[in-house]
C-alpha cells in the first residue's frame, strides 16, 4: 500500500483545500486579465491598422517597439491607443514616437499611405 509520504510529488495533493482553492481563484483572475489585456492589444492593433493603413504584424511591431521604447507597458499602451481612436488624445511622448514607429515600419514595408498619429 502507498502513502501519502511514498508517492510521487506529482501525485500528492495538497493538504489544504481553502489554500488550494484560494491558488485557483488567485489564477482564474490572473489568466482573465491576461486575456483582458489581449483583447485591448488586438483593438489598439486594429486603430493602428486603420489609421495608418499597415498590416497586422506591421502595426503589432508598431505597438511593441513604441511601448518599449517610452517605457510603457504594451497593455496601458494598448488602453492609450485605443482612446485615442475616440479621442484623438495622447501623451506628446508617446505621440511623437509612435509618429517615428509609423514612419520607420512603412519604410520597412514599403508605403507611406497612412496617416500619422498627429
């Protein structure tokens, strides 16, 4: 007869089901604003895309380089953009390097069609 003691790690369950359960609460809520948080990326995606007529890739490379480069979380940026697409607001900080990202990734792909984030 196994014990407790002689299984495996990965069979043992933990002794305390409110600690067990308050771990799952605490994820469930971790993994519904990671998907929270997708879901603004891909609308603020969707404003770049339309504003500055560039593909996807092209405009998610847009969001990533602008968040990192003023030191701002892709997610609060996202939020930002997104405003913005009602708004027409942004910080003068983010503005000016987003205008940069825009203009160096159009470069990359090959046209200058869209309109800047002015």
């Amino acid at each position: 007869m196994t014990t407790r003691a002689t299984r495996p790690a990965a069979d043992r369950q933990p002794a305390d089901g409110p600690t067990q359960a308050a771990a799952l609460r605490a994820e469930i809520d971790r993994l519904k604003e990671a998907v929270g948080a997708r879901a603004d990326v891909d609308r603020a995606v969707g404003v770049l895309m339309a504003a500055a007529r560039i593909p996807p890739a092209s405009a998610f490379t847009v969001l990533r380089a602008t968040a990192q480069r003023t030191d701002t979380e892709l997610g609060h940026l996202a939020v930002l953009l997104t405003q913005w697409g009602r708004t027409r607001s942004l910080p003068t900080k983010i503005r000016t390097e987003l205008r940069d990202q825009l203009r160096q990734q159009q470069d990359v792909i090959g046209t200058r069609n869209g309109a800047y984030v002015e």
